[in-house]
C-alpha cells in the first residue's frame, strides 16, 4: 500500500501534469465531479468511474496489485464511485473486491457487475449457474446488495434477465441491465430496452464509433434507461489515432487540458450518457479521466467540431470484444 506521503506526491505529480487551471486543481481536490440523475430513481451517480478488463484485469492477475489500490484511492479521494467489472474480467472482480474491503470502503462504490453463462449472444443459460455466478459476486463483494448487475453481451436476456428481476425483487440488487458492445446485437439490445424493465444498458461509445447516437441513446431518454459508455477510448484505439498532436485549442472552452479529458468529455457531453467507465491501472491517469468529469462540458458545436477533427484522422485498428 502507498504510504500518505507517496500518495500526496502522486496525486500533486498528476495534477500538476495534467495542466490543468488553479480553478479547475480546486475543483477536482474537492472532488466537485460532475453528476447525473439515473433515470428510474434519480439517485445521483459521478460521471466518471472505473472499468476492469484491459490492463485493469492484467494487473489484478499479477502479485503486485498496488497500483491497483493507488487507483481505488484515488477514486475515493475524488468522489468517484462507479466500478464497472464482471465475472469474465479475469481476477479483475476478485482483485477489486479484496482491495475495497481491505480499504474498508465497499459501501463507497457504486458496484456493477455482470451475469453471463450463456456466452456471447447465447441461448439456453442454465438458472443454477446462473445463481451460483451471481452468489459468487456477492461473495467477493460482501456488501449486503450489489447496486447494479447485468446481463453481458446479451447472453439470453429472458432467462438472465428473469433471475435479475427475481434479485431485484428480493432487494439484493439495485438496479439490472444489459450490455453489448457488438454492433450486430444493437437490434436486439433496443427489442429488449422496448420489452424489459431495464435500469442500465451498458454499450460502447467514443468520439470515434458514434453508432449508437442513431437509435440506442435516444430510446434509452424515451424508456429513461440509464446508460454507461464503455470503451471511451477505443481500448487506446483514439490515443493511437491522435498520436503526438496537441488537444485542438477549443478544448479549452470546455476545460479539457488532455486527450483522455477531451474524449470523455464528449462523451458526456450526451445527455443520455450517466457514467463513462475508463479502465485504467494507473492513478495518474485515473486522476486524469476524473479531471475529465470536472468543469465546462462541450457544448453540441464543439462535440461536432471534434468529432469531424478526428474523423479527419488516418483510422487506426479499432479492437472489439
Ligand atoms: N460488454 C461489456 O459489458 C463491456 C465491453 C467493453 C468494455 N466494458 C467495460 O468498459 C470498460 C472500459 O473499456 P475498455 O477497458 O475496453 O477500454 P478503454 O477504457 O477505452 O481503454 C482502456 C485503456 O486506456 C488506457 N487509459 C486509461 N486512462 C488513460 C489516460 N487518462 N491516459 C492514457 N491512457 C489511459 C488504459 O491504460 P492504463 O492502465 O495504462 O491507464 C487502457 O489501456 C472496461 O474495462 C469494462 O469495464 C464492458
């Protein structure tokens, strides 16, 4: 674990780095993070949280799980709380869970995992395992309820989704929801956003694969569904694509002094998006992507100023999953 000083230093060191305004240092030190009502309750949540899969779940696999706990820190630190994570992120749940609990702060978090034993868009999910994956997560929480889980990547919405509803009636969960982050399942997702009584879909959202503004974020504001973005940076796929440029003089305008703020920002800048989930390893950038959900957000001109300035980009590989 960092001792307080290391923790100061790296926390100084970042915000320093991230060049960001003495306006703007205050805001983040009080942890002034931005928040949005999830719709079917209008509990508030911070805009910016936590994603476990990428080098999340490397580390968490590792025997050094320390800069995991400098990120849980900072998140705690700065008012941030959503963690998105699944069973299927490796020791990315375990990981977490042992560390909030160390830290004696899993009541803190926002705490959103997933159910999948059918497999991508599967059929025939069987009801015991299903359970059984879900007690395993409440295990590894031990929290007396879960706040969110949701079907992964539309693996048989009528089975999973009525072992969530029967939790949720319980009161052992908080809220249900379903994910995807393929294209080709985006029908079905918007046949069960019409159907079920969804509080959360999970979907894939970048100012570089703007898909889902067609049809899925408007029906999420008709049905108030709430919505976490995942894969906000294209899994690197944008850092990639922008290279050594500087951030456009703009970014300014709505307070983004980094790439990685820039691109959450838009992101945000929807206002069917509740929570934008980065995973990352580091604190610093953690600190950064919270950075990112401080201040002036871009109005619908500058969303559409970079979205054209990054099409405007060579494309680079976009990796799925
Ligand atoms: N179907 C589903 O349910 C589904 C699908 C996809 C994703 N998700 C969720 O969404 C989360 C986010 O998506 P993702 O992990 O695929 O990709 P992502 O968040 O777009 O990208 C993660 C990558 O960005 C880097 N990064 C993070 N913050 C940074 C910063 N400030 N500056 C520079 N680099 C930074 C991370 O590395 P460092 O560790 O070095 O920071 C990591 O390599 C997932 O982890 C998962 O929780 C869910």
């Amino acid at each position: 674990m960092l001792t307080r000083r290391e923790w100061m230093q790296v926390t100084a060191g970042a915000g320093l780095s991230l060049g960001l305004t003495p306006r703007l240092l205050e805001a983040l030190a009080q942890g002034q993070l931005i928040k949005r009502a999830i719709p079917s309750t209008g509990e508030m949540l911070p805009v910016i949280g936590l994603g476990s899969s990428a080098t999340f779940s490397q580390v968490a696999r590792s025997e050094d799980v320390a800069a995991l706990k400098a990120v849980f820190q900072a998140m705690l630190d700065k008012g941030a709380t959503v963690f998105d994570t699944a069973p299927s992120y490796g020791a990315s749940e375990q990981t977490a869970g042992n560390i909030v609990n160390e830290m004696g702060a899993a009541g803190k978090f926002f705490w959103a995992t997933k159910l999948n034993v059918a497999g991508r868009g599967g059929a025939g999910a069987d009801p015991a395992a299903a359970k059984a994956q879900v007690e395993r997560s409440f295990a590894i929480f031990k929290q007396p309820k879960v706040d969110l889980i949701q079907v992964h990547n539309m693996g048989d919405p009528p089975a999973q989704l009525a072992i969530l509803k029967d939790y949720k009636k319980e009161g052992r969960v908080r809220y249900i929801g379903i994910t995807t982050t393929f294209d080709g399942q985006y029908g079905e997702l918007e046949q069960v956003m019409r159907n079920e009584p969804l509080d959360f879909i999970g979907i894939d959202y970048a100012v570089d694969n703007r898909n889902v503004e067609e049809r899925i974020l408007p029906l999420a504001q008709e049905r108030k569904i709430g919505v976490l973005a995942y894969a906000p940076f294209g899994r690197t796929g944008l850092f990639r694509r922008v290279g050594d440029r500087p951030v456009p003089d703009f970014a300014k305008e709505f307070d983004a002094t980094t790439w990685a703020q820039v691109f959450l920002k838009w992101i945000i800048g929807h206002p069917a998006i509740t929570a934008v989930t980065p995973a990352t390893s580091q604190a610093k950038n953690m600190l950064d992507n919270i950075a990112g959900g401080v201040g002036r957000l871009p109005t619908a001109a500058h969303r559409k100023q970079l979205a054209e300035f990054i099409d405007g980009l060579p494309a680079v590989e976009r990796r799925r999953g």
